[in-house]
C-alpha cells in the first residue's frame, strides 16, 4: 500500500576531525525515521558535503546551493576551524563558517525554507585551551560571538554517545513542529459540576541555595589570583574566557583548589559529568597528598553533584563523610556548608523539621563567623521551608534579608535564586504581574551567568504563570525549555517537576490520558526520589483525572494520600487544595453539607496565607453550593466575589466558568436573556483558551437555554457538540450528561 511521506533536509556542518560525529548524526537520523518519524508520516534526510554531486565551479559554492534547500541546519565544532573556502560574499574563513553564514541568511529569509539553527561545540581539554593554536582560536572566538549575539542558543557534549542523545531531541521537537498543532485547551466545566478551579496542583521551581565549601585555604596567592580571573569572566558571562582561565589554572597546577572551582563551572554551565569527573580527581589528589580540608570540600561538592542528579544515597554519604572530616577539624565554615547540604537532602525527603534545624545550625555558625555568604544562603533555605509550611510573610521576610545580603556583597547567583523566590511569594498573593517581573529579572542574570538549573528554574516557574493565564501554547515552550535542559544535566527532581507541569497543560486542554501519562512519569520518578513534596501534588493531580472519568473512589483515594503527605509536610497550601478537592468530590456525590465544610477548611486556610487564587476557587466553589441549596443571593453573592478577584488575577479560566455559574444563576431567576449572554462571553473565553471541557460545557448550557426556549433543533446540535467534544476527550460527566439530554429528542 502507497502512502505519503512529508520530507525534511537537515544540513550538517563541520570542519574535519568530526567524523565520528557525522556518522553518528547520519545513523541515529536514519533510526528516528524508522521508529518515529515515519509512522507519522514524515522523514528527515540528513545532508552534509559528501551528499554534494561534483560540477563545475567552486566547490563550496555547490554545497551551499544543496545548503538553501534544507530545512534544518546543524554545525559541529570542536579543536578545528577549516579550511578557507576561497573567495566568498560572505567574507568566510572556512567552509563552515560560510555554510552557518548561509544558513543564517536562509532563516531570515521567507524565500528558504530554513527553520531552525543548532549549534553544538564539542568540549576541548583544559590542556588544549590554556594554549590554544590558531584553529581553535578561532573557534573561541566565534563561540564568543555566539555568546555575545544572544541570537541563538548553543549546547556543548564531551562525548559522541553524548552527541548521539542530543539528536533525538531535536528530531522530536521538529515532528511536532510538523503535525497539525491541535486546538490548546478546550476544557469543558459544566456549571452543574462543581470544580475546584485550582484544579492541579502547582510546585513552584525554587533553586536550592549553593552552600559551597570554602575553597580558598592554603592556597597559592598566584593560584587563587588565576582562579578569581576565571570566575570574574564567568560572573560577567563571557563563559568562554572564564574556561580558558579555569583551563590555564589547571593546567598550571593540577589541585584540588583549581579542580573544584572548574567542577563548580562545569557544573552551572550544564556539564554535570564533566563537574563529576573533577570533583573525583580532586579527591583522589587531596586523599594522596593528606589534603584534608580540600578533600572534605571536595566529598562536599560531589555530594551537591550526586544530589543534582537525584541520587540522594550517595549524596548523604558524600555530605557526611565531608562533615566528619570538618568536625576532626573544628572547621566551623565547612561544618556549617555540610549542615546546610544535608538540610537540602532532609527537605527533599519531606522532613522539613531536620531541614529547618541543619538551617539554623549552620546560619548561626556562620553568623558567628561573618561569613555573609553562607549567612545569605541559610536565610535563602529557611525561606523555602516557611514558604512550603504556608507562612508566607516569615518566608518573605528570609528571602528579602537574604537577597539584601547578596546585593551587598554582590553576588549575582545568589540575587537571582532570590528574586525567584520572591516571584513565587507574589504568585502565591496572586500579584502575577509582579512574579512575572521577578521571574524575568532571575531569568536575565542566570542567562548573563550561563548558569543552567537557574534558567531551568525561571522557565518553569514562568510556564506556570502563562498556564494560570490561560497561555497554553507559551506553557508547553516553557516547560520544555525547562526539561530540555534538565535532562541535559541529568537533574531528575527537575525533570520530574516538567512532567507535572505539562501534565497540567493536557489536562487544561482536555488531554487526559497524555495528562494521566504525565503524571504517573513524574510519580514514578518522585517515589524513587521520596520528594514528598512533588508526591503530594502528583497524587493531588491524578484524583484530578479520575474524578473528571468519574471514577469518584480512585479519585478520593488519591486526594486523601495527598492530604495525609501535606499534613505531614505542614504544607497549607497542598491541604487547602485537598481541602476544596474533596469538596469538589463531595458535590458529585451530592452530599453538600460535606462539601460545604471542606470549602470553608479551604478557604480558612487560603485566607491566612493570603492565596488569592484560592480564595476565589473557594467562593466559587460555596457559590455553586449555595445555588443548589436555592440560596439565590448567597450564590451570586460569592460568585461575583470570585468574578472579581479572577479578574484581578486575570485569570481568564476562572472567568468563563465564573461567567458560566452566573448564567445558571440568571436562568433561575427566569432571565434567560442575560444567561445567554453569560453563556456566550464564557464561550468566546474558552475558544480562546482552547479548552475542550469548558466548550462542551458551555454548548450543554446553551442547549438546555434553546431548548426552553423550543427552539429543539438548536438545542439538540449544543447536545451534540457537547457530547462529541466528550466523548474525544474521555469526560464522563458531560458525555453521560448530554447523553440523557440527548434521549429526549429520541
């Protein structure tokens, strides 16, 4: 049987000594076709200069003609520039660079067909870079052109098989580029159903503040001088120079001192094994030379490292035998670092009483030291436990004096993991305009710094604040900046984190089964972490889904383990959630006197938190109560309280359902004209959100207003509607709903 094909040319570029790469690109390029591409109707064509056939003229001239009808451009670079392609338009001093040149152009212009550009630089060894020839000059010189530009982003790799995963992703990215983007959100809400606007939970991304041990003891003056040259660049972000200075340090004296600061580059520019493998280095050096203190600063550092990568066993290992280290020593400094790292694990593990306490022990030690920057730290991590207890005003009280302190000795990390936790305190008071504003200011600096698990913080956190205001498709390019990049530093606890996020988008859009699939990836990976935390949520999450398949039981099961974790944690804002989940549930059951007092428990707790969009959740949610009790007045009442505070929150998917409940209300009161109005502003909102469950939702409103109307055939198309949109959706609720409304109509 024929079918067909839609085809895509990927060009790749790259000087000699890349071979193995190329090969690499080709195969792997042939077996996403095989596997995915092609059972979806599209293939991708890898072309490079050998795919050239031979003619007359210059020989890269030929190649660049092949290069403007390609749809995608890679260029590999790594120790070489090439060679000079001779006389070009384009003033190029090598076949690659005029072939990037061209590819550029080609982007820009609407009469080529090329979409994207990717730049990948292989890493060079530190021993290469403190003495670079000619060739790599040049390609130091273009990657801080790149750098400085900020047109387009770039990645690094340090092995082939490295490369080889790198590919995939972008493949994938570039199929769903190509496939009709289906409509962003149709969800529907029934007035009838009550719903806890909330709906899915939300974790913010908060950033562990770095406790790094002191590196700076009985270190060489020259040493140390070579090494605050290098991080000077780095700070300034000209990441470039700052590996060369690191690279010219090490390889000037191979210590612990210079292998540490490198891992700890390495590491904030995303090269996480790379980080590893000097971290080792310089705890085999520092344990064969009886270098105590830069080997407890070294076990300290792999500990960070292995945490990244959510082994946590291996970490609590590393931290204490750092710790035991320092405590023989009576080092207070490394003493309070290790307290501070082992705080981090303790949180992560859901207990947050240990965490608050390893907090304190190591802000008083290093109050007593002076040292402001681990005092800026601990007052950062203290932040983040009152912030997930619900004491919202003691967390902002941490974060300004922290912040404070990293202005005053001017250190740009530590600024930035403040303004995001502040960001996250103004989403939470629902001034989303301002966490908006501080999200951004965090995202600016981690982006001067190159600093990699910041950024991926700041795109989470903004992905969140576009799936509040009901920007999906800005959601999805948010989270998947955010776990691109921490897949590529092998962070699990963040990529579990993106999971969830985009979990919510499906199930904003109606997706359910991609949102249950969500989910259950980022449950598996938090079990196996026992970040109780993300637990809570993800369970929180998937009662969501069941509820919404009227699976009530599954459903409650799930919110009341999510409750019994937050209760654990004294996180007040997972139990307010639960809290109006339940009574959510509670209302399908049509037990309302039970649904009232979780409303009230949630709203009690919403209220001294000061979370806004809680708050307008829980009116809502009383309102649709009072409604049905035939509590006219009441309900109005605390749905325009909750109209109002969604419109200060512009929260546009609590507007149309709002707009939605007050049609209902309207329609009691026997004016059907003003309930179809409502009926038709909260339409127009959930077209233009996409949301699937609260379009069927409104065309069942639309079709019971025709219908008493008697105008039966209208009626009967809005059933329709409803219960196709239902049915694509897997919503039980409205399909069996516009079923039995269906049934009159025979």
């Amino acid at each position: 049987m024929s079918f067909n094909l839609n085809g895509y040319k990927i060009f790749i570029a790259s000087p000699s000594g890349l071979d193995s790469e190329r090969s690499c690109f080709k195969t792997t390029v042939d077996e996403y076709n095989n596997n995915e591409a092609i059972p979806r109707g599209v293939i991708f064509q890898p072309i490079g200069w050998e795919d050239t056939l031979c003619g007359i003229g210059r020989p890269q001239s030929i190649i660049n003609e092949d290069l403007k009808n390609c749809d995608y451009f890679i260029m590999v670079l790594h120790d070489r520039w090439g060679s000079h392609p001779g006389e070009n338009e384009k003033n190029a001093t090598s076949g690659t660079e005029e072939e990037y040149k061209i590819a550029l152009d080609c982007f820009y212009s609407k009469d080529y067909p090329m979409k994207q550009i990717v730049l990948f630089f292989k890493s060079v060894s530190p021993t290469l870079l403190s003495d670079p020839n000619d060739e790599l000059i040049k390609v130091l010189q273009f990657r801080q052109q790149i750098e400085a530009e900020k047109i387009l982003l770039y990645s690094t790799f340090s092995t082939t098989n490295e490369f080889e995963k790198r590919i995939p992703r972008h493949l994938a990215q570039w199929l769903r580029d190509s496939e009709t983007k289906p409509q962003i959100g149709m969800e529907e809400f029934d007035s009838e159903i009550p719903t806890d606007l909330d709906l899915y939970s939300k974790v913010d991304s908060d950033n562990k503040e770095e406790i790094t041990a002191n590196l700076e003891i009985d270190v060489d003056p020259k040493a140390k001088q070579d090494i605050d040259t290098a991080w000077k660049f780095a700070n300034e972000g000209h990441l470039v120079i700052a590996e060369v200075e690191f690279s010219k340090a090490l390889v000037n004296h191979t210590g612990p001192f210079q292998l540490l600061n490198y891992s700890k580059f390495l590491y904030r520019i995303g090269r996480l094994d790379q980080a590893i493998v000097m971290a080792e280095k310089a705890v085999e050096i520092a344990g064969k030379s009886n270098d105590l203190i830069n080997a407890a600063s070294a076990f300290g550092q792999l500990g960070h490292l292995h945490d990244t990568h959510g082994d946590l066993n291996a970490a609590i290992e590393m931290y204490k035998r750092s710790l035991e280290i320092n405590e023989k020593l009576e080092r207070l400094e490394g003493i309070a670092s290790d307290n501070g790292f082992l705080g981090n694990i303790y949180k992560e593990l859901g207990d947050l009483d240990g965490a608050e306490q390893r907090y304190k022990m190591s802000l008083e030690i290093n109050e007593k030291l002076e040292n402001h920057l681990g005092m800026a730290n601990q007052l950062g991590n203290l932040g983040l436990i009152f912030k997930i207890r619900g004491d919202i005003d003691s967390a902002e009280q941490k974060f300004k004096k922290s912040l404070e302190i990293n202005e005053k000795i001017g250190r740009l990390e530590g600024i930035a993991n403040n303004y995001g936790s502040l960001g996250s305190i103004l989403r939470i008071r629902g001034d989303l305009v301002g966490a908006e504003h501080m999200y951004k200011k965090s995202l600016e600096i981690n982006e001067k710094l190159g600093r990699m698990e910041g950024l991926a913080s700041c795109y989470s956190n903004l992905g969140t604040i576009c799936v509040i205001k009901g920007d999906l498709d800005s959601a999805v390019q948010m989270y998947n900046k955010s776990l691109e990049i921490n897949k590529r530093l092998g962070k699990i606890e963040g990529i579990a984190n993106q999971y969830g996020g985009l979990g919510n988008v499906f199930a904003t859009k109606g997706s359910l089964d991609k949102a249950e699939e969500m989910y259950k990836k980022s449950l598996e990976i938090n079990e196996k972490l026992g970040n109780l935390e993300i637990l809570a949520s993800g369970y929180g999450n998937l009662g969501n889904i069941y509820k919404d398949r009227l699976n009530l039981v599954e459903a409650e099961h799930m919110y009341k383990k999510s409750l019994q974790v937050n209760e654990k944690l004294g996180r007040l804002e997972g139990m307010a959630d639960m809290y109006g989940n339940l009574g959510c549930l509670f209302q399908d059951r049509g037990d309302l006197i039970h649904a009232e007092e979780m409303h009230k428990k949630a709203l009690e707790i919403d209220n001294n938190i000061g979370r806004v969009e809680g708050i307008a959740n829980q009116y809502r949610n009383l309102g649709l109560i009072y409604r049905k009790q035939g509590k006219l007045n009441e309900a109005e009442k605390y749905c325009l309280m909750a109209l109002e505070l969604n419109e200060k929150l512009g929260r546009l998917e609590g507007i149309a359902d709002l707009y939605s409940e007050l049609a209902f209300i309207l329609k009691t009161n026997g004016d059907v004209k003003g309930a179809i109005q409502m009926c038709n502003k909260s339409l127009k909102i959930n077209k233009k959100l996409g949301r699937q469950q609260g379009i069927a939702t409104v065309y069942i409103n639309l079709g019971i207003l025709a219908n008493e109307q008697r105008e039966f055939k209208n009626a009967q198309q809005m059933f329709i509607n409803a219960l196709n949109i239902a049915r694509k959706i897997g919503f039980k609720q409205i399909e069996i709903q516009a079923q039995n409304l269906l049934k009159k109509f025979g």
